[in-house]
C-alpha cells in the first residue's frame, strides 16, 4: 500500500488537540495538528470578537501552503469551540444560504465526504440530506457520543484509517 496523503486535523475542542497523539493511533501516516487562531501557539492571533470561520478557513489554508504543498485529508471536528467567539461565528456563518451554497460547490466538484458519528450523538445532527447522500461513507461508532476522539481513540482511528486506506 503506497503512504496516504497526510492529514491534517481541525479541531473544535477549547485547547491544542496534540495531547491526544493521533499519530500514535495512525501510525505511517503524517498527521498534522495545527493550532487555530486564538487556540495555544495562535493564542492573541486574532480579537476574539473578529473571530471568524473564514478567517480560520484561511489560516488552515495558508498552513496547508506553507507546510505541505500536497492535498491532504482535513479531519474536522466540530464541538464546542474557541470559548464563545468562534460558536458564535459558526452559528452566524453556518446559518446563511451563501454557506450552504458553498459547500454545495465542495460537494458538486467531487470532494470527498466521510461521516463519522458516535451513536449517541447521531441523531442531534443537522445534516442536509444532499450532504449525507453525497458521503461516501458513514461510520457510526457505537456507545460513544460526540467526543468520540476522545471516549475512544483507537475506534475513531480506525474508524479514520478505513477511511484514508479506502475500505
């Protein structure tokens, strides 16, 4: 099996995602976890009420630039997020037709999508169905809520490494 593009993960939790070390669960891959603006390294990068998705979705994309110089595997992990600043910008942001508009674009050029859900969260998404028929594969991880990087790292790892080997 040739080595897969890296990965690079977005995270949504209040700090740094490198304590949880998933290069340790993905081994061979090269798994990326950079800080987002206002998150530990970036801390004071940016006003926290100037905090916005676009302005995260740039700083994801000038560290792809910088850092990699191939395609890479975004993992994302929406939850709670950078204290109040960015969930009030994802609720702004995420509500507007001109967001689903452009993922919509994503979706129309043939970007791969991959869910995964714990069980137990599962239902409290709020997926267009467009999204999820368009998702090239769905993984539940059964007795696990939406933490489930954190409830169980070897699962949500595997679960990832299916995913990156094309199972």
């Amino acid at each position: 099996m040739s080595k897969p593009n890296p990965v690079l993960t977005i995270h949504g939790l209040l700090s740094s995602i490198d304590y949880f070390s998933f290069q340790a669960y993905l081994e061979g891959v090269d798994v990326r976890t950079p800080d987002r603006l206002g998150y530990e390294t970036q801390r004071g990068s940016a006003d926290p009420g100037g905090i916005t998705l676009q302005g995260q979705a740039r700083h994801v994309a000038d560290y792809l630039r910088r850092h990699l110089r191939q395609p890479a595997w975004i993992l994302g992990n929406q939850s709670a997020t950078n204290v109040q600043a960015m969930a009030r910008a994802v609720v702004k942001e995420t509500a507007s037709e001109a967001y689903l508009a452009s993922v919509k674009s994503v979706v129309d050029r043939g970007t791969p999508i991959h869910l995964i859900a714990g069980e137990t969260s599962r239902a409290s998404w709020d997926v267009p169905a467009w999204i999820a028929a368009a998702a090239q594969s769905d993984t539940m991880l059964p007795g696990v809520g939406h933490m489930m990087m954190l409830e169980t790292p070897q699962a949500f790892c595997h679960a990832v490494r299916d995913i990156l080997q094309g199972d």
